[in-house]
C-alpha cells in the first residue's frame, strides 16, 4: 500500500501528468453533473420510485443493468440518460465490423492518421444517429409502456412535443459525452470512453452498499441468522473474483519466434529468440457488451408492442431462457471479435517470414498460419468461458441468495470486467510516465501489462 502511494505522489510531482489528471478530474466532474440534469416534461421521483423497485427485485432486468452503466441516470431520465454506450456501439460497428466488411473504410483504416481521422468522423455521425433512435424508442417506453406496466403518469405533457423534446435533449447530451470521451483520450489520462463508464458504474457502488445494509441489516439478522456468514462469504467471493478477472485479463499465450542468422560481410545477423504474444481475452469486454445490446432491443420493442409484453417475462435475468440465449451470445460474439483480431496475426506471419523468423518446429508460411489459427481456437475457448462465467454469476447470486440487481452486479458480470481493465490500463499508463522519468512504478518486481 506505501508502495501504491509513493506512485501517486511521484505522479502527482511531475506536472505534465498533474495536467492530465486535473484535466481528466474536471472532464468527469462535468460529467457527473449531467447525470443530474433531467429531460423537461418528466416526472423523475415517480421514474426513480419504479426503477427503484425493479432493482430491488430478484430479476432486476436489463434495465437495472444499463442504469449501472449510465450512472442513474437513465432511472433519472436525464439528459445523459443514454449513456455511453451508443458512442461505443457505434464506433465498434463502424471502426471494426464495417472497416472489415467494406472495401472503401478497410482502405481508409491503412491510410495512416488521415484515414483513422475519417473513419472516426463517420463512427461520430453513427453515433448521433443511433443516439436519435434509442432517445425516441425511451420516449415511447416512457409514454405507454411503464404506464401500461405499473400505472404511473411519468410523462406531464405526452405526445409529438415531448418525444422531439426529448430525442432533442438527450442527442446533445450523448454529443456531449461523446466530446468529453475523445478530450479525455487525447489530452487526459486513459481511454475516455472506459473511464466515464467506469465512473458510471463506480458511481452506483454506494447504492448497492446500501442494499447490503438493508438486506443484511438489524432487520436482515433478526429474520436470517445466517446473514452475517453471507456478508462474509460474498466479501471473499468478491475479492476471488476481482483477483481472477486480473489474472485472465493480464494472461498471454506467448508463441516462441526465433530469427535467422544471416551473415552480410563480416557481421552477423539474426539469431535472436523472442516471442509473440497472444492475449487471452482478445475481444475484451465487446462480447458482452454486443450481447447486452441484442438483448436489449427486444424489450425496448416490446415495450410498445402490446403483442410482444410476454417478452418481458421470458427476458428477466434470472430466466433460464435469458442465460441461454446470453451464453449463446456471449460464445458468438467471443469468436467473432477474435475472428476480426485474427488478421493481425496472419499478417504477422507473413512478415515474420519475410524477415527470416520462424517458430522453432514449425514451417513458415502456410504453416505457420494453420499453427496461429489452432492455437488461436484454444485461447478463444478459454476466454468464451471466462466471458460466460463473468457474466451469469451476478444472475446466480441474485437467485441463489435472492438479493437485489445492484448487488449482485459487483460480483461480476461487465460491470467488474469493465473496472479492473481500465483500473489496470490507467494504471500502466501512469506507470510509464513514472517510468521515463527515472521514477519506481507501482511494483518493484516488473511492470503492469496493458490489455492491448
């Protein structure tokens, strides 16, 4: 721990990082406050009254798990409300799916910085576009579904005005996230739109405190004599789990490279051995995230599709069906971001033989490629299951000691795996500045690994 904070106290001296964190502090503190701005025409204690109840619920919903990564505020139905997940979403689609897909942005993405410049520009009118859509679909749901469902007027003024106002208000709103993410990015500490997520999430923990200490409180105990066992044994449980997410995330399969010796003269070349590293969780959190997002869409339609309200049964969390189809998911989308990912290391392959490398008992060439390909398939595996794993364990602890959403998801799920990535990531960032200037990192003994 004095380790830890000699680091921060190091980092704190040195004043271009000084900058980064004070202006990355002040992007996140204009962030917050917009969580607390709500959209006009909106009764938000009436809203936060439901949401409440649904997260305190054994089934908590998907939507109890996008509030968490909206900060509250999409319980609140503030101008933030969407979040940062349709920036993220759009730039996945754009940046990684259609990039592969279309010649004309595969050819931008090799371009250099001119090309990434244009390719981001086009994930940004992406993004106002998915933002129009999810922000009409929530006026909607606002407008008929939770009225229909609990028979509560959440809307003072329905109608055409309203749904503007709000497609209007909540637009700008993830415009402005969308700048705070890339200024974060360039001039801040650690990628923008993982830090406002995670403080999206880290935000929440408080609540989920509290229910703790109303589940396990004074009244908890006079009803379960066991409740103080359970408190101890979900600490532990968290502490094991944080400690495999670090583990798997900082894994590497490393494929041993050796050079050729080549002699030009008098002076040899080569013969050196190294190797290439292979993350095991390639794709990161993007599979769950991607499952997230198709599981969420069904709901959002049935919300205002009177034929489709027995979706809504069949898509609660703790539902065998829901974990089915999120496993099923979760395994496709594994292999789908590793399947994108994989062309990197073909690519390698081909210029490890063009400099004369190769892996000791292995033919360059096509070899080398089906050699890549299978140990690819192996780590891809270990990481579909350590995806399914994370996920579905807050949906077993909610059904096993039938606690509430908000607690159940510090156990696990996206929301732990989006923490400690980006705790490690902005940490090895920290780290190597400390580093160039001749200062210890955070550990004597090596450095922190980045996930990519």
């Amino acid at each position: 721990m004095f380790k830890l904070l000699r680091a921060l106290v190091n980092a704190w001296g040195i004043p271009e990082l000084r900058r980064k964190l004070l202006f990355t502090l002040a992007m996140i503190a204009i962030y917050e406050l917009g969580i607390f701005i709500p959209v006009p025409g909106i009764n938000g204690a009436e809203l936060g009254r439901i949401f409440n109840e649904l997260a305190q619920t054994a089934g908590g919903g998907l939507l109890s798990m996008l509030d968490m990564f909206t900060g509250g505020a999409l319980s609140q139905a503030t101008i933030f409300a969407l979040g940062i997940m349709p920036y993220i979403s759009a730039t996945i689609i754009v940046e990684t799916l259609l990039a592969n897909a279309i010649p004309s942005l595969e050819k931008l993405r090799k371009e250099g910085l001119v090309g990434y410049r244009k390719l981001h520009q086009y994930s940004r009118y992406a993004t106002i576009l998915l933002a129009v859509v999810n922000s009409f679909m929530y006026a909607m749901v606002l407008e008929k579904a939770i009225p229909a469902q609990f028979h509560a007027q959440i809307v003072l003024f329905p109608g055409l005005g309203f749904r503007l106002l709000t497609v209007l208000t909540m637009t700008s709103g993830m415009a402005l996230i969308m700048w705070l993410a890339e200024q974060i990015t360039e001039r801040g500490i650690g990628n923008g739109m993982s830090l406002l997520i995670t403080t999206s999430i880290v935000g929440r923990i408080p609540l989920a405190i509290k229910d703790i200490a109303v589940q396990f409180g004074p009244s908890g105990l006079t009803q379960s004599p066991m409740a103080p066992l359970l408190v101890i044994f979900m600490g532990a449980f968290l502490v094991a789990i944080v400690m495999i997410v670090i583990v798997v995330e900082q894994g590497q399969r490393r494929i041993p490279v050796q050079y050729a010796r080549r002699v030009v003269g008098r002076k040899v070349y080569g013969g050196q051995s190294t190797y290439l590293p292979l993350k095991v969780n390639v794709g990161g959190v993007l599979p769950i995230i991607f499952a997230v997002s198709l599981l969420y869409f069904p709901i959002q339609v049935a919300g205002f599709v009177p034929q489709w309200r027995g979706l809504l049964d069949w898509f609660q969390r703790t539902s065998l069906i829901f974990n089915l189809l999120y496993a099923f998911l979760i395994v496709f989308f594994t292999y789908f971001s590793t399947a994108i990912m994989a062309n990197q290391f073909l690519d390698a392959a081909d210029q490890m033989k063009k400099v004369g490398a190769f892996i000791p008992g292995i033919r360059p060439g096509a070899a080398t490629i089906d050699y890549l390909n299978a140990v690819l398939t192996r780590i891809t595996f270990v990481a579909a299951v350590y995806l399914v794993a994370i996920a579905i364990i807050p949906d077993v602890i909610m059904a096993w000691l039938k606690i509430p959403a908000r607690v159940a998801g510090l156990f696990g799920g996206t929301s732990l795996l989006i923490v400690v990535g980006v705790t490690l990531d902005t940490m090895k960032q920290i780290e190597s500045h400390l580093l160039m200037r001749h200062y210890e990192g955070f550990f004597k003994s090596g450095h922190l690994k980045a996930r990519r």
